[in-house]
C-alpha cells in the first residue's frame, strides 16, 4: 500500500462543508469521485477535520492509501485538478508514512478570519472578507481575545449538536493584523470544536460594537453555556490556513 498526503485549497462558497453527506456537494466527496476515477479503485480520503458550508481552506491536509504503485505524485495533482469541479486545487501530493493520518497525526492548526470593517466592499472580495453593518472598536477585541489563550473547556463556544469526547482544547496564540479597513484575526491551537472559531469571533464582534464587556470571556467560558456566547460569525470570512505536524 501507499500512503499520499495532498494539500487542499477550496472556495467554500461552492460546497456545503468538507465531509461528505448524502444529496449535497462537499469536498471530501468530489476528490473521492475525481481519485475514483484515476485509480480505478474506492478511496476513502481522510482530512485534517472538518470545515463548515462555506469556510475556505488555504491549507487542508488530507491522505490516502492506494494499492497502485505506478501513477507519479505529480500526477495525481495535474490529473485531480484537471477533473475536479472549479473550487477545489490540489496543490501538492507526496508519499509519507503508512501511519501517517491526517487528522490524528496533526499537532496544531491555524484558522484566519477577515473582517472589512467598511460596510463598502469590493464586489471582487465580498466572498472573503465579513463586512459588519457598525464600526468595531479593535482594540476591546484584542484586550477580550487574550481570555481565550490557554487551556479551557470550550463548550459554550460550540455548536449545539457537537459530538466530541472531550471539549477541552488549548489555545497557543491569536495573532491581529490590519490593513486599512481590513481586520486579520489568526488563532492557533492543538484543536477546535464544531463552530468553534466562528463562535469566537461572533463573540469578539459583540464586544467590539459594544453588545458585551470585555471582560465577558472568563465568565462565558466558566458557564459552559452557548446561549451566554456570541452569534456565529459568518461563513466566509474564515479559512483553515494551517495543519502542523510533528
């Protein structure tokens, strides 16, 4: 058998999330079909996790275990993106461990965020960026995000139907930049919840019009109580930039 990890870009605006379910178009399903072809062979791809209806991906790591030995790696990136439906790119494949997954075997991951903080928004950009109907006050978001860094139970800030074992994850970092009226929210940590990223930053824009305190995180987090948190964010503002592994 080989093992092929790919690296995944997709526009989530075309796709009702990663995973594959039944009736609708999702990425994992589209790669399976496209590598279906190629191989000759069922393929049951594995990803990092899981991403929304709509969240992008910079950066998805996903694998595969093949019993053919003859197609090159460059080929399966050429013949998947010369087959699969617009939207999604394979941009490299390479031939790792047996061992290796893709969703166990990953340390860390970074998710983006992007606000227009202008409710004028380039036609060419609306896909990408969330653009707030108010003015958000930056700096009540920056002090309120440095209650999420460390371990915590994350339960209040994600979805309702989440099925994990264990809702306790670790935050590394969260990392601000601006550009303009453009706000560029990055957080990094070991794993995220269902929502969970999205919740955060829903939160983080209550606070930065001024709908919560600042210092409302403790307390949100402590409750482990949805209803306390922010509303989701939107979709398109998010992308998965980063997998780490060891």
């Amino acid at each position: 058998m080989r093992n092929i990890k790919l690296k995944i870009s997709y526009h989530g605006k075309y796709f009702s999330g990663w995973q594959v379910q039944n009736d609708v178009v999702t990425i994992q399903n589209e790669i399976e079909k496209s590598l279906k072809k190629i191989l000759k062979e069922d393929i049951k791809l594995t990803g990092s996790g899981r991403t929304d209806a709509g969240v992008h991906a910079i950066e998805q790591i996903a694998n595969f275990h093949t019993k053919n030995h003859k197609i090159e790696l460059k080929a399966f990136v050429l013949g998947l993106n010369s087959i699969l439906k617009e939207g999604i790119s394979i941009m490299d494949a390479s031939e790792v461990d047996l061992e290796f997954n893709a969703r166990k075997s990953a340390k860390r991951k970074t998710y983006l965020y992007q606000i227009h903080n202008n409710r004028v928004i380039s036609a060419l950009e609306e896909d990408f960026y969330y653009a707030p109907r108010y003015k958000l006050d930056l700096d009540r978001m920056k002090e309120a995000a440095k209650f999420f860094i460390g371990e915590h139970d994350f339960i209040a800030f994600a979805a309702a139907k989440n099925s994990t074992q264990t809702t306790v994850r670790t935050i590394y970092s969260i990392d601000w930049k601006t550009d303009g009226d453009k706000i560029y929210f990055e957080i990094t940590g070991n794993g995220f919840l269902m929502k969970m990223v999205r919740n955060i930053m829903g939160t983080l824009l209550e606070i930065g019009n001024g709908k919560k305190e600042v210092d409302s995180i403790p307390s949100i987090l402590e409750s482990k109580n949805r209803s306390l948190a922010g509303a989701t964010a939107a979709a398109k503002g998010l992308f998965l930039k980063e997998v780490i592994y060891a």
